[in-house]
C-alpha cells in the first residue's frame, strides 16, 4: 500500500446524492452512512462509501482531530486492507484480483488538506465476474461492516486520547495539591491530631489501669508526629513527640502496677 490514492468526482457524486444514504447512529451522533449497490461497466465493479453529516461528506481530521497525519496513514492503509481482502474473497475474479481504492475530491478541492482525505471512497474491482444479487447485496453488508467498524474504531482512538489526557490532567492535580505543596494546606488536621492525643494521654492518666488510652495516645500522637513533620509544623510534631514518650512512660509505669498488684495473689486450692 504507498501513497492515497485519488480520484476527482463531480460534486453531487461527492455529496453521495446518486444514493440514498443510511442513519448511522454512533454514540449520541447521528450521521449518513453510505455504502452503495454496485455499479458496473463491462468487469468493472465500484462501490462508493462516505460518511457525512448535515449534508456534508466529513473528512479523517474531523472525525478524529487528535490523530497526526502519520497515524491517519496508517489508519487509511488499514481501510484499504480490510476492504480490500473483503471484495477479494467475496468476488469471482477472471484472473488475478485487481482491487483498489481512492479517496474522492471535487474538482474545485485540492487533493492534500489539512484536514485530511474526506471520507467519501470508491472501491474499485476490475476483472470481477458476474454475480448473483444475493451475492452481490452479501458483499455490500460485509463492506458496511468493515467500514463502519474502521469509522468506530478511528473515534474510539480519540475517545481513548481524551481519557487518557483527562486522567493525566487529574492525576497531575492531585500529585500537585495533595503531595506536594504540603506548607499550604491548613493545620486543622494536624491540630486536632495533636490535641486528641493530649486529650487521650490526660484520660491514660486517669484510667490507667484500663490501658486503652495508653495505646490511643501512642498511635494518634505517632500519626500527627508523622503528618506534622511532612508539613513542617514542627511546634506540633514536638508535642506529639512528647505524648508519645509520655504514654509510653505511663503504659509502663501501668504495667509494672499491675504486677506488682498480681504479686501474693494466689489460686484456690482445687479438691
């Protein structure tokens, strides 16, 4: 497959107003999908295909905006791969199959643009030999396949750049508000760490023998120590640091009580 091929078209046949196009409804758009019945001089058999909206034949770049020309190449070769093997396994070929297929223009547009090849094709078979009508409305249904298939494929490429950038975008935000820029984010949490481990270090003094508050204090002290010193609120992390050193000391201090109180007692003496 080289270079796209061309071929130049008056402009009703650019607009596909010879056929009656279909609706085609992708996602929440509606377009004119058409694939056309063949027509046919001596072996020579065309199909013409587009897609249009409103009227007007859509172009690769509109359809897909995100695409840089050399990805939109390799998205017309695979068109023209896809087809190509359809006509040729459906068709009966005098000799070798001869298949190609070329992007239609009007005589006023130039072939290159911007926006790409419109997506307005014949496909053209030479040397095909006759068909039966069955054969030959098989053959259509199989090219709208393929052709409607590659369209959706070719937008669901955009969807998936769109996602992709979005995420990228949220993903970015959250790194640059949540991790990084810690000094500006308010001190509630931070305060009210730290003022909940001294309220669970003054209960730990008054229910000691529980043990609960002990552990409480320790591990929402360690918490706020931890959360202080990413955000550099170094007035906090030294009092949590304190609580800490402080329920550790009154968790012993309630341990050894606690044995001390478990010495001399004894079991009953079982019969």
């Amino acid at each position: 497959m080289g270079a796209i091929k061309y071929c130049t078209m008056p402009e009703d046949m650019f607009l596909a107003k010879y056929w009656k196009t279909e609706e085609w409804y992708l996602d929440d758009q509606v377009f004119s999908l058409l694939v056309s019945t063949p027509s046919k001089k001596g072996d020579t058999v065309q199909y013409h295909l587009a897609v249009l909206k409103e009227g007007a034949v859509l172009r690769l770049g509109e359809w897909n905006p995100a695409l840089r020309k050399d990805i939109r190449d390799t998205y017309v070769r695979s068109l023209t791969e896809a087809l190509t093997k359809v006509m040729e396994k459906a068709c009966f070929w005098e000799e070798a199959p001869r298949v190609s297929l070329r992007f239609g223009v009007t005589e006023e547009e130039q072939k290159e643009q911007e926006k790409g090849p419109a997506l307005r094709l014949v496909l053209v078979g030479k040397g095909v030999l006759p068909m039966e009508q069955q054969e030959e409305e098989r053959l259509r249904k199989e090219l709208r396949a393929e052709f409607s298939d590659w369209l959706e494929m070719v937008l669901r490429d955009v969807s998936a750049r769109a996602v992709k950038k979005e995420m990228d975008k949220k993903l970015s935000a959250y790194v640059s508000a949540d991790l990084l820029p810690h000094e500006r984010e308010g001190d509630g949490a931070d305060l009210a760490m730290t003022l909940l481990s001294i309220l669970f270090l003054a209960l730990a003094f008054v229910f000691r023998e529980l043990f609960l508050f002990q552990v409480l204090a320790i591990g929402v002290a360690g918490c706020g120590a931890f959360r202080s010193a990413q955000h550099k609120r170094y007035v906090y992390l030294a009092i949590c640091a304190v609580v800490v050193a402080a329920g550790l000391a009154l968790a012993w201090f309630a341990f050894q009580e606690l044995k001390e109180s478990m010495q001399g007692v004894s079991l009953p003496a079982q019969n």
